[in-house]
C-alpha cells in the first residue's frame, strides 16, 4: 500500500509542481552537440527522493545534436539524460534552464562545456576539480592502509591527505562566496558531511561510539528543510539511506530512537514528512526487512504519524485498514509478552501455550501447502527432539489449512509435539502475527518474545543465550 501511495504521490507531485509555476518566466530549451552519441531518442530524467521518472524526451540526430523543449519550467533539481549508445549525462537546473551544451561523449565530464545555466557550468567545473584531486587521494589512502599510525609513512600521508581536502574545501568556499544564491550552492553544502572529530576515552583508546554519536546529531546540519528543491536531487535520499542504515545500529530499539526524532524534526516540512515517513516504513514493513523484529519500526511510524491529522498526502480510506493491520501485529513484537493461544490439538483436546511449564517455548505457525514449511518441518521436528529434555517446548499452530490436511502433514511429518488448528482463526487472531510461513517465535521463562522472524537452523543459538541467561538467574 505504501509503495502504491508514493508512487502516485509522484505522480500528482509533479504536475502540480509544473502547474504551480509563475507564468510568464522563460520556458524550458536545453540544446546539446555531443560528440560521439548516435542517432536515437534521449529520455530527460527526474527524481524525487529516490524515485525516477521520465519527464520528457528528444530525438538526436547522427551528430549527436537534440534540443529538448517545453513550454514550462521543470521543477528546479538533478536530471540525467539517457543518451543513445547507452550513455548517461546530467544537469542541475533551478531557474537557468535555457542552455547549450557541448561535449564529447567519450568524457563528459572533462570536455563539457556549459551557457547559459549557472548550476549546470558549477556542477562540472566541481567535478573536474574533484577528479583531478582523486589520484593523489587515492594513493595516500592506499599508503595509509597499509602503514602503521604511528609511522612516518603514514604521517606523511595523512597530512597530505589532508593538504588536499582543506584545498577542495576552500575551493568550495569560494563559490559559495561568490554565488551564495545559486541552487549548486545549496544542494553542495547540503550534501556535505560534517567534519570529523576524534575523541579519545581516559585510558587513550578512540572512543568509537561518542565519535558515531557526534557525528550523527550533526548529519543533517547543512541541510536547508525549507527548500523543497533538495528533494529532486539525490542529495537527501542518500543521507537519508545513509544516516539509517549505515550510521543507525540495526536492532528496533535503536532504530525507532533515531527515526522518530527525525520524522518530528520534519513534521512541519510537508513534503519531507511525506517522503522520511514513506521511505523509513517501507524499508521495515515485516514482509522487506531483514532486521529481526524489524516491522517494530514500521508499526511505530504508522501508528504515531499515518493518522488522519498528518497524512495529508493519504486518501483518508486507506488509513483506518493501514491501522488495523498493525495493530494486528503490536502484540506479537519482541519484547512483549506473548499472548496465550488455546485450541484443539490433534487428539481432539484443548491445549494452550501457558499450560506449558518449560521455561523457553517456541511457537511454530506453519501451513501444509507451504513449500517451506514442508522443508523446515523435519528440522523442526529433530530440534525438538534433542531440546525437549533441556528445558525447551513446542507449540505448532497450523494456519490456511484444513482439518483434513492439517492432520494429513501432521502425520507425514511425524510431529510429537504440540500441535493445534484453529479453523476460524479466533485463537491467534492479532496474537501472533505471520505474513509468510514457516514463522517462529521463542518464549522466554517470563513469556517475553526474545526472538522471531526466525529459520529452524538458528533456533539452537537462541536456546543456549537464553539457558545461559537462565543459569545466571537472569
């Protein structure tokens, strides 16, 4: 639902982007002669956050020339064309949009030349400079990989290194200085990391995690909220992408700690909460993430911000089942304690998990036609086996079955424990949440989910940290 939603939310965002601009100003002309490209159709392509589309296109003769035109202004951002012999070449646009281009194809960096857009001529002339440090940087790297810290070698090196970054800074500042108005100067400063500090514990070693923490509070420094422009360019989608999944511990608790902050910070930035809200839940929706109990993060932004109040970007009928369906999932997110299930076993006889006195239970959702359930269904059956005299139990609960089949895989499969159906589903409905089967969760001695999202071959490491903690009295 979440994708569909951005999707048109790009869609609407567009046009009226393009229909919200002043009339009268200058329409759009880019000519290009480009060197080298053959005959075809360039497509002209846009982003917003981290979507691409096509915004228009243009046929190229056998000189490599095209004029793409428009009778309105794109919204200002980072284009690429997609040229004929599969080459690619990119602008940066806010008003200064009726330009010439000429280059060859075979370095399009180092031989364009640009008139008429500001943005576009200080886009590659950054480049350029950029590149031409890249050799040394590169070689200085490499010596400072290899050498000691404490080495004369490595010395050397890092402070040419740095020689070399403080002249692409001042370099940078320059024009800054000289265009402080000009869109390049705004998406380059907010695509700038903070500078780095190095701090130290009492005993000399480097204090690894106060450095990460400096580091992220002030990630987002440069970045101006208020211009919605940053949004067509990748600038903001890599930081974003970055600062969650590089600079954020991927566990829940972490996750929610730095996302929801964030997600404040911007509540009152329209189209950045649409797009932080959209992007960080879909990266943990339970059926994407790989992060165990990563659907935690997911059910946090959907219930605090996917409301009617904030999800102005939503059409309100979609939000009350969005809703439901985590809600549906709340109980069964780690940390919690797992509820109850009672239901007929094979035997005809009522049995539930809290009547099991073993102090880890695991309960297994499985589904006969489920390929690989019928794969895991051997292990499972072998785990249980060998744990079942170590302080270990199992409950299976078969689901999108019947009791025909049910009882059917039950018997092919040779399961010895526990084993309910449930064929209205009241007895696990909003309980244990299962998108995809197998799903297992383990229970500690309190009843706490400590684990899920899990393969049969990495149950046995969660038994043994949880009886070790058991065997300390915790």
């Amino acid at each position: 639902m979440l994708k569909r939603t951005i999707i048109l939310c790009l869609s609407v965002f567009t046009l009226s982007q393009l229909q919200a601009q002043e009339a009268g100003v200058d329409s759009t002309q880019i000519e290009a002669f480009l060197e080298g490209i053959p005959a075809g159709t360039t497509k002209l392509v846009g982003m917003w956050g981290d979507q691409n589309y096509i915004i228009d296109s243009a046929k190229v003769d056998a000189a490599g020339h095209f004029v793409l035109s428009r009778k309105k202004l794109m919204p200002s951002g980072f284009y690429t064309f997609l040229l004929p012999g599969m080459k690619q070449m990119s602008i940066l646009v806010d008003k200064d949009q009726r330009m010439t281009l000429r280059a060859n194809a075979a370095d399009f960096v180092g031989t364009m030349q640009v008139e008429g857009s500001l943005n576009t001529q200080l886009f590659y002339e950054s480049i350029r400079f950029q590149n031409k440090q890249e050799p040394e940087m590169a070689q200085t790297t490499g010596i400072m990989n290899k050498s000691a810290a404490n080495s004369p070698e490595f010395q050397q090196a890092k402070q040419r290194q740095t020689q070399l970054l403080d002249e692409r800074k001042a370099y940078l500042d320059a024009i800054y200085k000289k265009h402080p108005k000009a869109f390049f100067t705004k998406f380059k400063t907010a695509g700038q990391n903070p500078d780095f500090k190095e701090f130290r514990k009492p005993n000399g070693d480097v204090d690894t995690l106060r450095q990460l923490l400096y580091y992220r509070d002030r990630f987002w420094d440069n970045v101006d909220f208020d211009d919605d422009r940053l949004l067509n360019t990748p600038v903001i989608s890599n930081k974003l992408k970055r600062y969650i999944k590089e600079l954020t511990p991927q566990h829940p608790d972490s996750l929610i700690k730095v996302v929801d902050p964030l997600i404040r910070r911007v509540m009152n930035k329209r189209q950045y909460f649409k797009y932080f809200a959209n992007w960080i839940a879909l990266q943990y929706e339970n059926t994407k993430t790989t992060v165990m109990d990563g659907e935690a993060v997911y059910v946090h932004i959907i219930k605090n911000f996917f409301t009617p109040e904030l999800a102005w970007w939503e059409d309100p009928k979609n939000l009350p089942p969005l809703q439901k369906h985590v809600w549906e999932m709340e109980a069964s997110l780690m940390g919690r304690k797992g509820p109850d299930v009672e239901a007929m076993d094979i035997n005809g006889q009522m049995k539930s998990i809290y009547e099991k006195t073993a102090p880890i239970i695991v309960v297994f959702m499985y589904s006969p036609d489920c390929e690989h359930c019928q794969k895991e269904a051997a292990e499972v059956e072998a785990i249980y086996r060998k744990w079942k005299t170590h302080g270990v139990d199992f409950y299976g609960i078969a689901i999108s079955t019947t009791d025909e089949e049910w009882k059917k895989f039950s018997r092919e499969k040779g399961f010895t424990f526990t084993n309910v159906f449930d064929p209205t589903n009241r007895a696990i409905y909003a309980k244990y949440f299962v998108d995809i089967t197998p799903e297992l969760y383990v229970l500690n001695k309190d009843r706490t989910i400590v684990a899920k999202n899990l393969h049969a071959n990495q149950l046995e490491a969660i038994f043994e940290r949880e009886l070790k903690k058991l065997a300390r009295g915790k």
